[in-house]
C-alpha cells in the first residue's frame, strides 16, 4: 500500500494527521537508508570474495603455466605435442577468463558502490537536515506561539504589535521549512526508484555480461576440449599397448637377464672381482666390465677409488680365457685370462655359477656353454599356407564379424586360438579348416590371425625398415610422412608387400563399419602396430616407439588409395601445429545501453592487433601473408551481380544503409566475429570501407570493379586474365601490376 501525498497546503495547517503521514515518510526514509548499507555492506563483500577467488584462478593459472612435460624418448606424437601445450593452454584461457573478471571488479566500485554512497549521502542526508532544520523551526514557532497566547492585553499597543509580527515571522520561516522538508521527503521517496535501481542494473549488467563472456568461452573452449579428448585416448590407448609389451619384456628379463642385447652394445658386461697381489698380501678389487667379442677389447672400470690415485678405465685385448678349477683356489667362480697388455695371468671372480660361464662363452673360453639359457617359441613362416590363413580369417571376419563392437580389440581363449591354429596349420593337411563353421567366433578368428602375424620369423613390415618407418612417423612434416611411409612401402619384399596391402585394405573396411564396430584407424593402429613391426632388439627404447609403429599403421589406413593407387604424393611441406584455443579470433563484446546517471565504464579485453589488408591472421593455423590474402571468387558471376543489383544498392547507400553483408555475403562462422573490412581506393584522395560507401562511388563502373579486385590474391593475377581488370588499374594509375 503506497502513502498518501503530502499536499503543501497542509505545511501551512501542520495538523496531526500531516503529522502521522510525514512520519510514515520518514520510517520509509529510514528503511531505504538501511537498506543502502546492507546493499553497500553485502556488495563488498561480493567484490571481495570475486577478488579473492580471481586471484586464487590466477595462482592456479600460474602453477599450471609453469610446469613443463618431460617424456620419455627422443620425439612426441602429434597427441604428445598437444597434451604437453595443454596446460599452457589452460592458463591461457583461465588468464583469458580473470583478465574479464578482472575489468568487471574494477569497475564494480563505480557501478555499484559508489553511486548508492553519494545517494545516500547526498540526497537523504540532505533531506535529514532539511528535517533538522523543520523540527528546529517548528519547535521555535510553537514555543514563541505560547509566550505569545499569554501576553496580557493590558500591556501596550504597540507592544502587541511587535510581538504579532514576530509570531508571524516564526510562522512563516516554519512555514517554509515544512515545504522544503516535505518537498525534499517526497522527491527522495520518487527518485529512489531508479536512482538505488540503476546502479544495481549496471552492475548486475557487469556481471552478467562476464558470465555471458565465460558462456562464449566455454563454446570457443568445447571443440579444443573434444580434440584434447580424443588425444589423451589415442595416447592412453598407446600406453595400454606398450605397457603390454613392456611387461612381457620385464617377464623375460626375469627369466633371462643377459639375452636382451642392444645393436653396437658390448657382447657382455656386469660386475667382475680381480685378484691383485700386495706387498702385505692378496685383495680383491670389484670391476665394471665390457667384453667385445669381435674385437676381443675387455674394458675394466674400477669401483673402488683409491685415495690419492688416479685410476681410469684400461682397455685389454685378450689372448684367451680358461676356467680355474675349484681345488686351485678358495674361491668359487673365478676363471683366468691373458692379454697382451698385461704380463702374467689375471684371475677374475663372477658373480655366480651362470654368470661365469657367460663370461667364458663370451671370451672362447675352453670349456664354453653354448646352448641358449631361454628357448624360443616355434615360430611361423610369411608363405603360401599363411596367406590362405589370412585370407580365410578377413573373409571370415567381413562375412560375419566387421560390425561386431570392439572387433579385434577383443580376445579370445588361449585354447581355442591354440586348437585353431594347430588344425590349420598341420603338416599333414594344411589349410584344411572351414572358418565359416560356428565352431571358430570371430573372436578366436582375430586373435589367431593377430597370434600368427605376431609370430612371424621376421615382421611384415621387416626390421631393415623399421628404423626408417619409425623416423617417418617422428616426422614434423605432416606431408613428408605421407611420402616417406609410402616410398618406404614399396621397397618391402614383393611377399611382405602383398601381405600388408590385403591387411590394410581389410582394415579400411572394418574401419568404414567404425559406427558399429568403434573401431576407427587410431584405434586399429594401437592393435596392428606392433603387430605388424617389431624392433628387432628388445629393449625399453624400442617399447617406447611402439607409438610411432601404430601411427605408421593409422597412416596406412587413412591414406590406403594414396599409397597403393598413386605414385608418391608431392604436395608442399605442412608442420604439425598443436591444437589451441588462446590464439582464436575474439568475439564482438555486448555494450550497456540502460540509463544511469554516471556512465558506467565499459569492460575491456585485450585483442589481438587488427590484421590489415594482406596479413596474415596469427589466429589461424598454416596462414601465410604472401600466399593467402583473399578468397578468390569468380570474377565474371560477382560482376554480373553487381551490376544487376547496382540499382538496389544505390538506393540503400543514398539511405546511408549500406553494409559489408549488403555486397558481399560472408559465412555464418566469419559474421559472429569482428573481422577487419577491406579499403577500396577511389579517386586520389577518397578511401571508402565495404560498410560505407558513398552513392556517388557506388554509381561509378569502375567502383563496382573495384569490388572484386577485393577478393583476388593479387593484381597480377586478376590483370593476366581480365581485360577490365587491366583497365581499372590504369584508371586508378595503378599500371598493369
């Protein structure tokens, strides 16, 4: 329920009930200015705890900005690159998000703070001692009114008259008072309805405006999120292959240490004790040792320094080695040799009974162990049969299995694999096994056709190439890839070419069913990769470069026409370039358009320099400044329609409506950002934007060539084919270039 008004009439009358009314103005006077404080209490505490909040983001931001990915081996893959830029891209973006917050808080204050502080202060501080000064006079008028009423009437005329001019006096200065106070009262009660509303609306605007910021930053954010996804599975899905491998490795190591050898490494090495004599007795010294079989170099590197001596290691070439017997010395394992270098025998100490007849096989020792420590499985042969299994398997799996989910990314039982392939694979009847019977599923049909090329003597993509397939896929050069992997293809032996063509064309076919089956290329290639190549040496470095094995294959399968169809593609050299989201274009900013009685200032962000005619736009990824200025169009259609609609444009730059959109239509992508808007040239002297040409410009014909020459790559170009376009250069003074 709204107050009555207070009528000025009553200021005269000053009657109870005026009274009561004017007091109800005051209470509500009372409770606005309350609600002023909280509002001005409450809101502080809002800024604050937005301050507290965006610096805690920044300290974040920080932290992640700073740390730096260290990964194992000598080259990333393209999902390494950009999983290692992530974190520089999620500061970015989170600096990106406080740099807006950050402009919002500032301006806060003055949106919000500030105006209600000098409303309050100004405007019912004002009228509070416009009420002083009411209650001041009205207390005087009354009070002199009763000394007044009891004046005798006996005293003097003249001093009744004195005294009724002074009670009128205080009558009207109350008087006056009363209309200033209730003026004043009733103005605050009007005018705090958009003077209290206002600066909460500016800054609810501020704010919503960063929230609505941070929406658009969350959809700029949503395509680099989903390309990031799909790289932390592809190098998860890495992980899981090479961690398998890198467990059977470790298994093998368990069982036998000494049988893993790098290429160019020593034939063996380890820990070996050496007998030296003393003055004062025997000692035995430990030694690191590296023996070279083909050129019968031992190095030795002492382990215990002694004080004061310069010990290095010392290189001895061997004449030759036999072992101690056990009765000619106290200690277990020792075997002698003589080199050239020293006179006299050495005895050395092996760690154990195996390991010394290691050492002894090694160095020709005369009595060598020559049978292998571990025995290696059977393995099978790139021939006629097992191309027959092969095709039988892809037939197998494309009649009934290439949209089953997970397709040989499923294992089947060891058993039934086992059974599969000793039935196919007997001497006495080889190939004799039907795969289209429902005994053999698909999954025992993959996971035998997987076992049998794991298996192979030799790899198919052999291991003569697997260094160079390997360096291939390291590539930066996304083209040189292509081209390396695919020359590389075609120097493999005919048998294991043939092979690996009908695999990845089986594989291309599964991958087109990927809806069903989920299998896509990345995928195949984390399966076929080290399947189909091998390093020949098993060790951690070459685990670690089974990555590159399943891209070589991914490539395969993406660019299977390219490679089995066309001779080697030559295309101009592109760079892998990282996924990002902190160098896009920046979206147009909505400004406040409310009344309020300050301005409040507007937010700001910082943009990227505007990009002139002919730049290049740093935001896109592969731009080049000389290569790629404008999209080129078809000059005769745009000039067609351009003199067709001359007319309509004309009149729409006569109206001063004429936009960029009005002549040159742009994609839906390119309309939601700002994008710098090409200057044509006019007469020496006139320069005019696509959004502001004039209607004298426009009804000239060579303006409406100029329109065209817009979206050319160059002069030269458009001149070498258009007739008009040489003569609109020589009307500009321009000559033919």
């Amino acid at each position: 329920m709204g107050h009555p008004a207070l009528e000025f009439s009553d200021c005269y009358l000053d009657s109870p009930d005026f009274r009561d009314r004017l007091k109800c103005y005051e209470q509500e006077l009372e409770r606005t200015n309350k609600f002023i404080k909280d509002v001005i209490k409450d809101g502080n505490a809002l800024i604050s705890a937005i301050k507290n909040y965006s610096y805690a983001v920044q300290k974040f931001s920080q932290t992640l900005q700073f740390f730096q990915f260290d990964f194992i081996g000598d080259t990333l893959t393209d999902d390494e690159i950009n999983i290692a830029e992530s974190f520089k891209e999620f500061a970015e973006l989170l600096q990106e998000v406080e740099l807006e917050r950050s402009m919002m808080v500032q301006n806060a204050s003055d949106l919000l703070i500030k105006p209600l502080e000098n409303f309050r202060k100004e405007q019912i501080g004002f009228t509070k001692e416009r009420k002083k000064k009411f209650e001041k006079d009205g207390e005087k008028f009354y009070s002199m009114l009763d000394r007044h009423l009891h004046l005798s009437s006996k005293k003097k005329e003249s001093q009744l008259q004195e005294a009724d001019l002074q009670v009128d006096k205080e009558r009207h200065n109350f008087f006056e008072s009363s209309l200033e106070y209730v003026y004043q009262i009733q103005e605050v009660q009007e005018s705090k309805k958009f003077s209290i509303v206002e600066p909460v609306l500016a800054f609810l605007h501020s704010l919503f405006t960063y929230n609505n910021l941070t929406v658009e930053l969350t959809q700029d954010f949503l395509p680099y999120k989903q390309q990031l996804q799909l790289s932390l599975q592809n190098t998860r899905n890495h992980f899981s292959s090479t961690r398998e491998e890198l467990e059977d490795l470790k298994k093998r190591m368990k069982e036998a240490p000494l049988t893993c050898k790098l290429p160019g490494q020593p034939t063996i090495e380890g820990y070996l004790y050496t007998q030296e004599k003393w003055a004062l007795g025997i000692s035995w010294v430990k030694y690191y040792c590296q023996y070279e079989k083909e050129s019968k170099i031992l190095r030795m590197t002492p382990m215990e320094q002694k004080p004061g001596a310069k010990q290095g290691t010392s290189e001895l070439t061997l004449k030759y080695c036999v072992r101690r017997k056990t009765d000619s010395i106290d200690k277990r394992f020792c075997f002698d040799i003589e080199t050239n270098e020293r006179a006299g025998t050495i005895t050395l100490q092996a760690l154990s009974e195996a390991n010394r007849r290691l050492w002894m096989e090694a160095m020709d020792g005369k009595e060598p162990i020559y049978h292998s420590p571990i025995t290696k499985q059977e393995e099978m042969e790139l021939n006629e049969v097992g191309f027959k299994f092969v095709r039988k398997c892809i037939n197998a799996v494309e009649t009934k299995g290439i949209t089953t989910e997970g397709v040989y990314r499923t294992v089947g039982s060891n058993i039934q694999v086992q059974k599969l392939l000793n039935a196919f694979f007997d001497p006495k009847c080889p190939g004799d096994v039907d795969l289209q019977n429902s005994d053999w599923d698909v999954k025992t049909i993959t996971s035998s056709l997987k076992f049998y090329l794991r298996n192979l003597a030799e790899p198919v993509m052999t291991y003569k190439l697997h260094k160079e397939l390997v360096s291939a896929a390291k590539s930066e050069n996304l083209d040189y890839r292509l081209g390396a992997i695919h020359s590389l293809v075609y120097k493999l032996p005919d048998k294991n070419r043939e092979m690996l063509e009908l695999l990845i064309r089986h594989l291309v076919n599964v991958c087109e069913h990927s809806r069903e089956n989920l299998m896509s290329p990345s995928n195949m290639g984390v399966i076929f990769g080290p399947t189909l190549m091998r390093a020949q040496e098993d060790t951690v470095a070459a685990m670690m470069n089974i990555k590159f094995q399943n891209i070589v294959v991914e490539i395969l399968i993406e660019h299977f026409d390219k490679i089995y169809s066309m001779p080697p593609p030559r295309v101009s050299a592109r760079r892998h370039k990282p996924i990002t989201i902190s160098k896009r274009p920046l979206r147009e900013r909505p400004g406040f358009t409310g009344y309020v009685t300050e301005t409040p200032k507007p937010l700001h962000r910082n943009r990227l320099p505007t990009r002139r005619a002919g730049e290049a736009d740093p935001g896109r990824p592969g731009s080049d400044s000389k290569s790629e200025q404008y999209t080129e169009v078809d000059v005769g259609k745009l000039v067609s329609k351009l003199q067709d609609g001359g007319a309509k444009l004309s009149n729409k730059a006569a109206n001063g409506v004429v936009t960029g959109s009005a002549v040159l239509k742009t994609s839906a992508l390119h309309s939601k950002r700002a994008a710098p808007r090409p200057m044509i040239c006019g007469k020496e002297g006139e320069f005019s934007a696509l959004g502001g040409l004039s209607h004298t410009a426009l009804s000239r014909p060579w303006m409406k060539l100029s329109l065209v020459l817009l979206h050319c790559r160059t002069h030269n170009q458009i001149c070498d084919r258009h007739p008009k376009c040489l003569a609109f250069c020589q009307i500009m003074g321009k000559g033919a270039g």
